[in-house]
C-alpha cells in the first residue's frame, strides 16, 4: 500500500511538472511548434528521455483543458531498456486564475490507455526513483487535483523473476465533503477480478504528503478483506500501519492473487498486520485459520518480510487430516490411507520460491502404525534442497500392505527408517533401514540406499534374511517350500524396482546333519527369472532323506555331496560342471559328473557316472530285492540326451572276472517305453542270481498237499511284462556261466512290439555243441523252438547235474504253451521235443541202485571202470494239449536194447508207460519181462512185482532217472531192444523218430516214445536256469 502512494506522488509530481511545464509553454510559446523541447524539457526533469509521439491539444479559457497522446518513458536514462511507461492519452482541466498565485488547480485529470510497469532490482531497489531538475525550492505548491481517473491501464510489477499484471478498468479518486476522498477501483489482478471501495480522510493530506487515514474493502476471488489504517508519508510512500482482516470463500483463488496456485479448496479466515515500519512494507501478525478439503485443517502464522516482493516468509504451519489420503488432491498424487496426519513447518524465502524447514509429522493408524517424520525443503516449487529423514513402524504388516494395493504376503511387525534427499534433479533414500518379521519364526532386514525413490532406480540394498525353517517362507514365496532348517540368505537388490538384479546371493538351508543347501551367485532378473549365474552345493547323511523333499523315493546311498552351475533363466536353465559324490557306509560309491543342457525340460544331458557296490546283498538292499552279489561291482558310463530319450552309453560293469559293456537307448514318448540295448561282455557269470537265500525272518508259506505231490513247480511267468515295453536288445558274450551252466560265442538278439516279446534266433556253444533258440512270447502264449546239436555229455552232464552219461547229445524241440506260470504252460503244451545221445557210457555210480535188479543181470558184461557201453539213447515226445505222447524210447548197449511207449499228462503229472527190455545173449531172454511204470512224475509205481525192483528202488529209477538230476536223457534206462543197432532206425540227423513199421521179429517199428518223465524234466529245466524273482514268485 505505501508503495502504491510513493507511485502515486511520484506520478503527481510528473503531473505537475508536465501541467507548469505546459502552462508556459502555453503563454510565452507556439505549443506545437516547441514539442520536440517541450519533450526535452521534461525528459531534463524526469532523469531519462520522454517522447512525445502524438498530437497535443489546448482550449483556452478560464479553464483551459489541454491533452497529449503517445507518451513515453524510457527505462534508463540513456534510452535504452523496456519503457517504464506508455500512457496513450493524458487530459486535465486547468484553472488559469490561480496560477497568478502559483496555485494549481485541475478539476479533472484522466489518464487512458497506460501502461506503467514497477520493477525492483536485485538489490531491491525500484525503477521508479526519478530524478528532478531546476529549483528545488521552487514557489509553486503541489497540484490540487479534485478528480484523478485511471481507465484501461495497465500496471505491472516485477520482482524475483516473475511478473503480476493489474488491468485497470477504472480507478476513481474525486474530492466528497469535507475534503475526503472516495477510493474506487475495478480491475483484475492477473486475470483474478478485485473491487475496492474505500476513502481517505482528505485528499488535501494526501497531496501534501501529511498523515492520512485510509478504510475500504476489497472483494475478488471469493474473498472479501477489510483494511483500515493510515499512512504517515503517502507521497513517499512511508509509514504504513494497516490493519486486515478477511474471509475466503475460496481459498485457491485467493492464493493465486498473491501468486500462490495451490490445490487449496474451501473457506479460509485472515487477520494481519500491514507496516514498513522495519523497512520494507510488511505482513506481521499473520494468523490464517483454513480447510482446505474435506477432514483437513490448517492454520499459518508469521509474517512476510516484503509483501510487494512477497519475500522474507517466515511463517509456521501447521496441518492436520483425518487420513493422511485426504492430502491425495493437495499433492496431486495417491496417497494410501495411512491414518491420522499431524505436521507441523516453517515457510521461508520468497512466494517465487518458497522453502520449508522445521518440519515435524506424525501419521498414527488404528492399528497401531505409525509414521514420523522431520527435515526440511530449501525449494519447495522447484523440490530442491530436500532433506527428510522418516520412521515407521507397525506391528501387523499385513493389514498395511492392501493399503498399497499389495497382496498381504507378509504378517508380523515392521520397522523402516530412511532419508530422504535431492541430488542430481531425483529424489534419494538414503540409509535405508528395514526390518520385517513377516512370518513366525522368519526375519528380514534391509540396508543401503535408492538413488531416484520416484522412479525407483539406482537400487542398492542389501537383504538379509533368517528363517527358523524354510516351510515358513511358503506364503512369502507363493508356493509349497519343503521344511528344512535353519534357513540363511543374503545378497544385494541393485537396478530398478522394475527391472531389479540380485547380487553377491548367499543363501543356506538346514545343516550337514540333516541336509544342507548353498547357493550363491546372482540373479540378473529374479522378476522374470532369468539371468540365473548360481553356484548350487547339496549336502546331507543320506540320500534317502531327499525323497521328502522330491515327488518320487530317492534310494538310500548314503552320505552324498552334489554341486553344480545353474545359468539361464528358471523356464530354460543349464545346470553345468555337476560333481556328486555318494558314500554308503556299507562301502558303496557313486560318483557323478556333467551337465544338463536344459533342466526345466531335463534334455541336453550330458552325465557321467561311477559306481563302485561291495559283494554281499548291498545292490540288493538298494533295489529292495534279495540279490547278492558275488563280489565288488563297479560301473561307469555316460547319459546323454533327454529324460525322454535318454542314452546310455560307455556302460562299462565288472564283477570279479565278469563284465558288461555297451549301451541303452530309452524312448518315453510313445505309449509305451521303448527300450533299446547292444550289450557284450568278455566273461559274464550270472551265478549270484541263483545264491539268493530267504530273509531270516520271513515266514516260509505252508505248503498244501497238493503242492507236495507235485514235481513241476508253480513258477509264476507272466506273459504280460511284453505289452509294458517296445524295443529290442543285442547281447553277445565271449563267455557266459549261469551256476554250472557255461555258454561260449553267445549272440542274443530280443524285440518287443505292441506287446510281443520275440527272441530271434540266437546262437551260443553249450558243451561243445551248437544251440540255436528262437521264440516269441505274448498275452497268447509262448512259443518256443530250440535246436542243440553234437554237445559233449562230458561236459554238459555237470551242468545239470547229471554226470552218469557221456556221449554226443543232439537236443531238439518247437513248443507251444499258454497260461501264466509253468504248469499251466505245461498242461498246455503242443508240439515237439526230441533227445539223443550216442557213442558214450552209462556211468558204474548210476548202475550201483539197480544192482539187484533183472537190469544187472543184463548189462553186467558190459560193466567196466566207465560204465556200461551206450550206443544210443533216443528219446522222441509229442505233445498234444499238455499231453506228452512218446513217439521214440530207445536205450541201446552192446547187451541190451530196452524199448517203450507211454504217455505223460502234465496236467496232473500222471504217467503211463510199459517198458521192454530185450538182451542180447540169448542165454537171458527169459529174464526179459516186460515192466509198467505209473503214478505220478512224483510218486511212480513199477509192475509186475515179481520182476520189480523194491519200493526204494522204484523211486530212485523215476526219481533219479526221471527227475533234473538225470535230465533230459535217462528216464528210459530200463528198457532195450535185442537188436545189434537199433539207432540206426529211429535217430535221422540227430533226432528221434519213429521207425517205420516191420514184420521181422525184433523190429523196432513197434517201438514206442521215451517216457514221460523225459518231458517232465524238459518242463522243469527253466525252473533251474532261471531265478523266481525273474519270472514270478510261486
């Protein structure tokens, strides 16, 4: 206000000047001829070049009126500058008689068209301080003005880098009883409508620059304020002492008349004082009382150094909200309902650049959260200088998370502390510190600094975590986490919250006492989780305890140390440079080394392995079968390829003297596995699983009558496990021993398709003889065709336990069988099978049971140190639905030649057959009776009893001759020709057959088959080759 009235009589005395500068012009001078030294006259006064550009006008009488237009004044005395004044048009009306008295009288003065413009340099000073020329004593009086008229102007003020603009539609100051003076004004103050209507006690006071008393209201932007007060100098512009008091109804529209555009809404009261009784024109005692928005209130107290520069603010403000999310419109960001708000701050410097410092707030939450926060903000439109330091805390994280719009994946109590900072244009938290406990038993701390909070950039964090047991961080992680404990972490959180990276990962899980996993490395992007560079390290006592951490029963080898590279992302990772170590305390070893190419698909493998299995049941008790082993097993090799077509290759196993080599190929992406193999070994012996002995404490089932009067066994064969698998396999052995059974030059070659396991032909030597085997297995049947042929019974004989033959053996068969274990398959079987053996001896030891019977009387000529002398034996059955019906039974020595026919049902292993025994020497023909063996394979009877031998005898002829212990070739011992050389008419290439039929006595065209119990022994045979557990349990 007292800078107005110092404008104001600065503008006075420049009227004046002009008015008796113009006056003389007008009496000694041509007007318009002198302009251009009127112009120089004035610019003298003034201190700076004045231009007249326009047209001057005078009517002369006892009031003169007199006008000019296009004024200007230039802003520095040189001319150069903005001008600080334009004025279109100036007119008054000039009384002329008092001039005679050196009195100026103008009964009107209208000024149109201005513009003035107010500007403060830095060092505060204004433009306006003009400078007067001639006589400062001069005797003229100031000017009486009794109407003064402002319309269309413009007056601008500048100061602090910014500009306010007041448009002047029209001021009003004219003269009203008893010398007061009426004040109106309509205007707007940047854009912002204003009104003031008031007085001053005289105008007369105002031009002689004595005290003048000033009351009146102003009315704009939707407040209406009350000034009233006076000012001690007014043409000077001194001594102001107002005092204000005001009530907004709109308090943004308010602020922005003092050049404050704040998000401020509702009603607002003011009360201050105005005085430059401490320099410049001052705002003190300042006391505003607002609401700004709904819930909120604040109160400013203070003052304002410069209230024409709107600088030196020193005001305290205190605010409070119901809810800290009331202030979202006033910030003009989202806020979270974080509770009750109290703050209180100082504001300083100027309204272009305002700071804040003593800040101090607190936000407290029903549920016991609380935020508190102090600093200060050197800029607060330009956000520089920011420095805040904030706490907070709650007790239940969970129910603050949604406030952020969070899943509430972590519960428990919370503390943060950080400062806040501006460096570089951004926002930094600095000295960050946070500690969670977001589950029972888990804790989290967090410490380091983010170098743009806004955008959240420049993460660096470092993160610290413990947890009592994994499973506890289940919820935290979205997923299932398996129990192990303690659980340690650490690492760093750098890049941005959008595109974090973690660094320097330390991670440990569970002890070496139970198990015990390491991780460090780091994560490139852990939210999409790639850039996976992890060293992984996998302890613990035994490998057994993994299967609760697994989907399938890991087997128990003991101590086990695994380590490995994971690199990639988590939907394609590479886990390189695999090293494991297993060590069973029964002193077996695995050891493993590689990489998987892509363990999420589990393809690319690359593995190698290493085994070492001590002798005994260790392999057994790993695989939960009773296997022994002979001696230490070791094995390596490499897999390759996917967990779906896996590869198995350099397969290398020793045994003792026994090896294995080769590979496997596995197909798991058809219906069935397929399942490929080409295998070869120098010397393998497969005696171990044969020496397999029941468990001390498994109870021996009772075995039922039946099951006692039976010689074929109840072996289990499922025809079934063909249909499991596709494939094939090659097998070749340089040598191969089951037992005492010994195969040399073995070549196997087995396929399965659609649930058909077929053996094509495959070879192998057997005692010196040729063995060729094919067959075929499925849900139908078995079908079996098998051709041995010049075998050494020297050899073979204690294979089978049989060594009361020697000779040449000729074994041949094509047989066809159904059902799911071996007396089904017996009591099915078609077909035909065939033995002979020539050129060899019937051992002393096996004649020794027989000594009193009629057959020693026969063969004793032919007894020597070897035995009897054998030309032949031949042995010929076919088999008709499980009944084997003997087609050739020929035993032939140089005394005796025995014959037979019969029949074996081995359904119910009842046998039928009638023997005839024929000598040589004619002297012993007539103890050649003829003998009928029946009963069962088990319990056999011989007839008559005048030629039988003994009970005893009986059985040991079915039992030994019969039975595996003779094998496939002695049941017929008891019968013979008389014939020289019966063989020649029933063996042709080495195989049994009936002779043609003959009408010479002693012909063997009426010879029979051998006996049943050949064929019983044929059936009985697998069960010595093979082990239960390969082909069932009884």
């Amino acid at each position: 206000m007292a800078r107005g009235l110092k404008y104001a009589r600065n503008a006075l005395g420049l009227l004046a000047g002009v008015v008796i500068s113009l006056t003389a012009v007008l009496y000694f001078v041509d007007f318009n001829e002198y302009r251009g030294l009127l112009a120089t006259r004035l610019s003298e006064e003034l201190g700076r070049p004045l231009r007249i550009d326009g047209d001057l006008k005078l009517r002369l009488g006892l009031h003169t009126g007199f006008s000019a237009s296009g004024l200007s004044l230039a802003g520095n005395a040189d001319g150069s500058g903005e001008n600080m004044a334009k004025i279109g048009r100036l007119s008054f009306g000039l009384a002329l008689r008092p001039l005679l008295d050196r009195k100026i009288e103008i009964d009107q003065l209208q000024i149109e068209d201005a513009e003035i413009l107010i500007e403060q340099a830095p060092d505060g000073s204004l433009n306006w301080a003009l400078g007067q020329g001639g006589d400062a004593t001069s005797a003229w009086s100031l000017p009486r003005i009794d109407d003064l008229r402002v319309v269309n102007s413009k007056l601008t003020y500048r100061g602090g880098g910014t500009d306010r603009q007041l448009t002047v539609k029209e001021f009003s100051l004219r003269t009203v009883e008893a010398g007061q003076g009426a004040i109106a004004l309509t205007a707007r103050l940047d854009n912002l409508p204003l009104t003031f209507d008031g007085w001053i006690d005289t105008i007369d006071a105002l031009l002689d620059d004595r005290e003048i008393q000033i009351e009146g209201k102003i009315a704009g932007a939707g407040a209406t304020v009350s000034a009233k007060g006076r000012v001690f100098q007014p043409l000077a512009g001194k001594g102001v002492d107002f005092q204000v008091t005001g009530r907004a109804e709109k308090l943004r529209s308010l602020l922005r008349t003092v050049g404050i555009d704040a998000k401020l809404q509702g009603p607002a009261t003011i009360e201050f004082n105005v005085s430059d009784r401490d320099g410049p024109l001052a705002l003190h005692d300042i006391a505003v009382k607002l609401a700004p928005g709904k819930g909120i209130n604040a109160s400013v107290a203070g003052r304002i150094g410069d209230i024409v520069a709107l600088s030196g603010l020193a005001l305290t403000v205190r605010l409070t909200a119901d809810d800290a999310a009331r202030l979202s419109q006033l910030a003009g960001t989202e806020i979270p309902p974080l509770g009750r708000l109290e703050a209180t701050a100082r504001l300083t410097g100027t309204a272009g650049a305002p700071g804040l410092d003593r800040i101090d707030g607190k936000i407290r939450h029903d549920d016991g959260s609380a935020i508190d926060f102090q600093g200060a903000v050197r800029d607060v439109l330009g956000m520089q200088g920011v420095g805040m330091h904030v706490t907070g805390r709650t007790e239940r994280i969970e129910a603050l998370l949604p406030i952020f719009g969070m899943e509430p994946l972590l519960q428990g109590r919370s503390e943060i502390a950080f400062d806040l900072k501006d460096k570089d244009g951004a926002f930094a938290l600095r000295n960050v510190k946070v500690e969670l406990q977001p589950a029972p038993g888990v804790e989290i701390a967090v410490d380091g600094h983010i170098k743009d909070a806004l955008a959240l950039t420049g993460l660096d964090l470092a993160v610290r975590l413990q947890a009592d047991d994994a499973a506890s961080l289940s919820r935290l992680a979205g997923t299932e986490i398996p129990s192990i404990s303690p659980v340690k972490a650490r690492g760093r959180i750098v890049g941005t919250a959008a595109e974090p990276a973690i660094a320097d990962l330390t991670l440990t899980a569970g002890s070496v006492e139970r198990i015990m996993l390491t991780v460090t490395g780091s994560i490139a992007e852990p939210l999409k989780a790639d850039g996976l560079v992890l060293k992984l390290r996998l302890q613990g006592p035994d490998s057994g305890a993994l299967s609760s951490y697994a989907s399938l029963d890991v087997p128990a080898l003991g101590r086990f140390d695994l380590a490995g590279r994971l690199r990639g992302s988590a939907s394609s990772a590479r886990l390189s440079r695999i090293a494991g170590q297993f060590r069973h305390h029964n002193g077996m070893t695995i050891d493993l080394q590689g990489s998987i190419g892509d363990l999420q698909k589990a393809e690319k493998l690359d593995l190698g392995f290493g085994a070492s299995i001590p002798g005994g049941n260790a392999l057994g008790d790993l695989l939960a079968l009773e296997m022994p082993l002979s001696d230490r097993l070791r094995a390596k090799g490499r897999v390759s390829g996917s967990a779906e077509t896996m590869r198995l290759v350099d397969l290398d196993i020793t045994m003792g003297g026994s090896d294995l080599a080769g590979e496997v190929a596995i197909d798991l992406r058809g219906d069935r596995p397929a399942v490929t193999g080409d295998l070869h070994s120098k010397r393998l012996d497969l005696s171990f699983l044969s020496n397999q002995e029941e468990p001390a404490n498994q109870t021996k089932p009772v075995a039922d009558s039946d099951a006692s009067q039976r010689l074929i066994p109840d072996l289990a064969v499922d025809p079934g496990f063909a249909a499991m698998l596709d494939g094939g396999l090659k097998y070749r052995a340089a040598r191969l021993n089951w037992d005492d059974l010994a195969l040399s030059g073995v070549n196997v070659t087995v396929d399965s398709k659609g649930g058909v396991l077929t053996l094509n032909p495959s070879t192998a030597e057997l005692a010196a003889g040729q063995l060729i085997v094919d067959g075929r297995m499925d849900q139908e049947g078995v079908n079996l065709t098998f051709d041995l042929r010049r075998a050494a019974m020297k050899t073979l004989g204690p294979m089978l336990d049989m060594t009361a033959v020697e000779g040449s053996l000729d074994l041949r068969g094509d047989l066809r069988a159904q059902g799911r274990d071996l007396r089904a398959l017996a009591g099915s079987l078609n077909g035909t099978a065939s033995v002979v053996v020539g050129q060899g001896y019937l051992h002393n030891s096996y004649l020794e049971p027989l000594v009193k019977d009629l057959v020693v009387a026969l063969v004793e000529g032919d007894l020597s140190k070897q035995g009897a002398r054998l030309h032949c034996f031949a042995n010929g059955y076919e088999f008709k639905n499980g009944v084997a019906v003997s087609q050739v039974l020929l035993l032939d020595t140089d005394s005796v030649t025995v014959v037979g026919e019969g029949q074996v049902d081995l359904s119910s292993e009842a046998i039928k057959y009638h023997l005839n025994p024929r000598p040589k020497n004619p002297s012993l023909l007539s103890l050649a009776t003829p003998v009928d063996v029946s009963g069962t394979l088990a319990q056999p009877t011989i007839l008559p009893d005048s030629v039988a031998v003994a009970g005893g005898v009986a059985t040991a002829v079915v039992g030994n001759l019969l039975l595996p212990g003779v094998g496939l070739l002695l049941p017929l011992l008891s019968a013979g020709t008389g014939e020289d050389n019966p063989c020649l008419k029933v063996v042709k290439n080495g195989k049994a057959k009936a002779a043609e039929k003959t009408t010479q006595p002693g012909a063997l065209g009426q010879l029979g088959d051998a006996v049943s119990e050949g064929a019983g022994a044929l059936l009985k045979l697998p069960g010595k080759l093979l082990p239960g557990n390969l082909l069932g349990s009884e």
